[in-house]
C-alpha cells in the first residue's frame, strides 16, 4: 500500500489505461479495500463494519493499472493509494465481462 | 505566446492553462512583492452568456522557492466555488450589477486563500472572497473599476489579494512568429522559402483587446524569504528567490449520468506551470511540453538541452541567411541562457552587486531579487535595457519579454558570459514590433488594467 500526498505526486508518472469507477458503497470495492489494508482485521470476504464505510459523500475510484500484477490505484479524498491483488482485479474484471 | 495554449493538452483545459506570471518589487509600497498568475488565454470580452470564471475543479498555486533546490518553500494555494444565486433565470444578471452583493448578479465567484510553508504546515488566510464579475457593458457593470476596487481584499499582515477578470497586458505579434517567424520589422530578410519577398512591416499585437483571468497577491518580503528576512545585499544568493505557478486537477473524475459535473477524486495532478515566459513554448520539444507542466522545476535538468542549445538560434540561422553569421559559427552550449533562465546570473556577470542567482541547481523560475529596489522609470527592456529592476530581475507587467527573449536568443546576451563573442548588427533590429504602449494599466494593485467589456469590444 503506497499513500501519495500532495507533495509527492507531482513526481509520479500519469497514468492512462482502464479505469473502473465504483461509486459510493457497491459490492466491489470494499471487498478489494479490506484484502488490502495492511493490519486489517477482516477476512477479504466480510462484510465491512460501520466504522470501515467511505467518510460522508467520499467517492472511490479504482483504476486496474495491470489486471495480471493486480496492480490497483484507489483514489479516494486526496489520496491515491496502489495495491497489489491479484483477485480482486480478476473478480473486477470478470464483473465486467 | 507567453505561456498561452502552449502544450497540446493544456490547450483545451483553458481555466488551467496558465497564460503570464510576473513578480515584482511593488512600485507603490516597497517592502512588498507582487506576484500576479494569469489564467483562461485569449477572453473575447463578449462571452455571454456563460461568462469566463476561474475552475472550481482546479487548485491554483503560486509557488516560492526561498533556497535554490527548485522546490516551494511558500506556496499561496486559491481555491474557487461559484454559486448561482437566482435559478430561475438563463442570465448572467438580471439588472446593473453596483456592487459585489447586488441581487441583480446571478452567478457569482469566491474563494479561499491557503498559504503553504515548510513541508504541508498550512495557513488559511481567509475564505468566502467574492471575485468581481466580468466587465459585460455599460448596463450590466457601468462601473467596473468599482467594483474591481472592492474586489480587492486585505489579508492583513500587510497582504492583499485580488482574483477576477483583467485586461491582458501581454503583447506578442503571433500571427507573425509562428508563421515559420517572419518577424515583420526584419521579414524584409527572411528566406521565405522561395516564396514571394516579404516587406519589412510594424508587428501586429496579436493579444489586442483580450482578457484573462489574473490571480494577484501582494505579501511582505519577508512572507518570502528564508528566515523571514529581508535581504539587503543583492549580491548574495539569499536575496533571490524563484517564482512559479501551477494549476493541478484531481486524479479522477467521473462524469455524472444527469448532465452534472459528476465528481473528482483523488489526489491533484499537476497539468499547468509557468515560471519564466516563453520556456515552454520556445525551449521545450512539443513532444514533451505537457510533461513538462506536469513537473516540479527541480527536475529542469532534463530540460537543460533546450536550453543550452536552443532550436530557435539554429533556425535564426537558416531562416534569415546571412544575417547572423556569429550565431552562426558559434558551437558552445549557451551558458548566457542558462544562467537566465535555469539558475539565475550570478553576481560579477552584469555588474558586481547584480544577481538573480539561486544556486547550482537547474530550475525554471522567475527568479526576483529582493534587494534591488523598484525603478522610478522602468525600461521595458529590463536588464537589456539597463534597467535592473526589469525582467528577467522578476517581470513587471510593462517588460517586453518577447523582444528580450528573441534577442536573448539571437545572441545579445551571450558576451555576459563569452567575451570573446560580437553580437550580430542584426541583433539590434530582432523584434516582433510590438510594444506595450497604449496598453491601460492602473498604478496600484492589482495593477493589470480595468479588463474590456463586451458591449465595446470588438467595436
């Protein structure tokens, strides 16, 4: 997991491939959230606590950088955060097809 | 143009697109510096009736670098959200606006200014400042400077700042330059490419009657300078700092299904900068001037190339045969245009106690000296000019940095460096044969002038 803040992302490179958007609290992404996040006390299949809910009107946007690498971005409130899960970018790209 | 459209994507991101930036000893109240970034190229003042406003989306900077590394030290961020106060109509106003309250004004512009110093330690200065609006005609605003006036908003502590609708004071013939530039006052010279002669003729100011959108802040010196001080000793590094703007966009936005703006997530992303005029434009490769907006200017070393070797001088050369035979046999890397533009003069070049020098690192900025005191009678060829209070010590509003920067180019300032080099007799005419003469600029801040309405312009 790699936070960026406002300062440093200038230096990072753009990126420009498929980006899947996911709005609000849809079935998707909280799953990839919770296999991510580092110390998190969930299984990747539980259902999210109240306390693990998107803050007020937050909106979450995943970008697949690499479906193979499972190479996420998550953008959400001034932050981007990167993962790397392999199953979650195969179910996102499965939901799609 | 200064920095108007000069990348291929920013060209159509307008409200993002930086257009000019100046800094400059305030000529009214000298221990304060003005710094002004213009945004949204080339306004036609007749823009109902959706007039031009500044990007609610995007986070406008001004950034300082106080010690040379090419990073910001102080950054002035403004922050905008327009709100329409009457939803019922399809009109920008309902009756004269008199003043920035009226309820005949529909849609309407604040913001909110933060200043950012050390590393993310944030201050916000104030919010809720209402921007005038647009200058329509003489029902609509029949009295702008009014209201511009009252648009000016202290900040205390001796700041002041000002965001609205300005005319352009910028003046470049870019109908000339960019036709494979044919200068007119020398087109009489040009090859034309076998193509029929050309006249020598004045230039033609391609930025006549437009306006912009202008981001003006003036702040004691001490706002800038590391350690609070003010600099007493130009010569000293200490004395300078670098100048820069930047607009950024968030990461990610997503349309809304309704017709809405959708929603932006995600951290900004730079996508404008502007530090000394015509860098991008000129100096950097089409290829890579989006990229080059998307960078902090301590990274300029990748840049330096442009620089050093300009691709302007080399066509100078084929463009007008014969005519500069010195910038002709002349191999070195351009060290005159590098320490302009990418590390500042050092002290000893232009005079013992002259410098714009910030250090070794390589980084376009407006550099300003802040211990070389606002001229009485500023020459709008600036250090050309012998004016050392002029660009590129900052820019003021009046200097003539295209003809500065061309004749840069073409060689006039290579003996700072090179003693050995005589300029070209062609340097003196090389010129896009515009002036800022005629242009309305008003005495105080935020200086730019009372920006064209609608109703008279065009004629």
């Amino acid at each position: 997991m790699e936070p960026v803040s406002r300062r440093t992302f200038f230096k990072q490179a753009g990126v420009a491939a498929a980006a899947v958007a996911v709005a609000g609290s849809t079935a998707v992404a909280p799953v990839g959230l919770g296999t991510a996040m580092a110390g998190a006390a969930t299984t990747k299949d539980a259902p999210l606590a109240p306390e693990e809910n998107l803050r007020g009107n937050e909106e979450l946007v995943a970008h697949i950088k690499n479906a193979h690498t499972g190479e996420i971005s998550l953008f959400v409130g001034e932050r981007e955060v990167t993962i790397h899960d392999t199953t979650v970018a195969a179910r996102l790209v499965r939901a799609t097809r | 143009m200064s920095s108007h459209r000069e990348a291929p994507e920013i060209a159509k991101d307008p409200v993002a697109d930086s257009t000019d930036l100046y800094a400059f000893i305030s000529p009214d109240n000298a221990n304060t510096v003005t710094l002004i970034a213009n945004y949204i190229p080339l306004e036609g003042p007749a823009a109902g009736p959706n007039f031009y406003e500044f990007g609610d989306d995007v986070l406008y900077e001004i950034h300082i670098d106080n010690d040379g590394d090419g990073d910001a030290d102080v950054t002035y961020q403004f922050s905008f959200n327009s709100v329409n106060t009457i939803p019922t109509t399809f009109l920008y106003n309902v009756g004269p606006i008199e003043s920035l309250d009226s309820s005949y004004w529909n849609r309407r512009q604040f913001y909110s200014v933060t200043r950012v110093s050390g590393w993310d330690r944030s201050e916000v200065l104030a919010t809720n400042l209402a921007c005038p609006p647009c200058n329509i005609g003489p029902l609509s605003t029949p009295n702008y400077p009014a209201l511009a006036s009252a648009a000016v908003h202290s900040l205390g502590n001796g700041r002041q700042v000002f965001a609205g609708q300005r005319a352009e004071a910028f003046f470049v013939d870019l109908g000339a330059i960019f036709d494979l530039g044919d200068l007119r006052p020398i087109a009489n010279l040009h090859n034309t490419f076998g193509l029929p002669a050309l006249q020598a003729a004045a230039g033609v100011n391609s930025t006549a009657q437009v306006n912009v959108h202008s981001i003006a802040i003036q702040v004691p010196i001490t706002d800038l300078t590391k350690g609070n001080i003010a600099p007493k000793n130009p010569a000293l590094a200490a004395a300078s700092i670098g100048v820069w703007t930047t607009a950024s966009r968030r990461k990610a936005h997503v349309r809304g299904d309704d017709g809405g703006r959708g929603f932006d997530t995600g951290p900004y992303v730079q996508v404008s900068r502007l530090g000394n005029p015509l860098f991008n434009e000129v100096l950097v490769p089409l290829s890579q001037k989006d990229g080059w907006n998307s960078q902090s200017p301590s990274g300029d070393s990748s840049y330096a190339q442009g620089v050093a070797s300009p691709e302007l001088a080399g066509l100078l050369n084929v463009l007008y045969p014969g005519a500069f035979p010195h910038l002709a046999a002349y191999t070195k890397p351009r060290a005159d245009l590098e320490a302009i533009l990418l590390t500042g003069i050092p002290a000893g070049v232009v005079s013992p106690t002259f410098s714009t020098f910030t250090g070794t690192t390589q980084a376009d900025m407006l550099r300003l000296n802040l211990a070389i005191p606002a001229a009485s009678s500023p020459n709008p060829f600036g250090v050309l000019g012998g004016d050392v209070a002029g660009f590129p010590n900052g820019r003021r509003v009046t200097d003539d940095v295209v003809t500065i920067e061309l004749q840069a180019i073409a060689g006039a300032t290579i003996p700072l460096v090179d003693p050995t080099y005589t300029k070209d007799g062609a340097i003196a005419d090389v010129s896009d044969g515009v002036t800022g003469a005629g242009l309305s600029l008003l005495a105080t801040f935020p200086y730019l002038g009372t920006p064209y309405s609608g109703y008279n312009v065009p004629a």
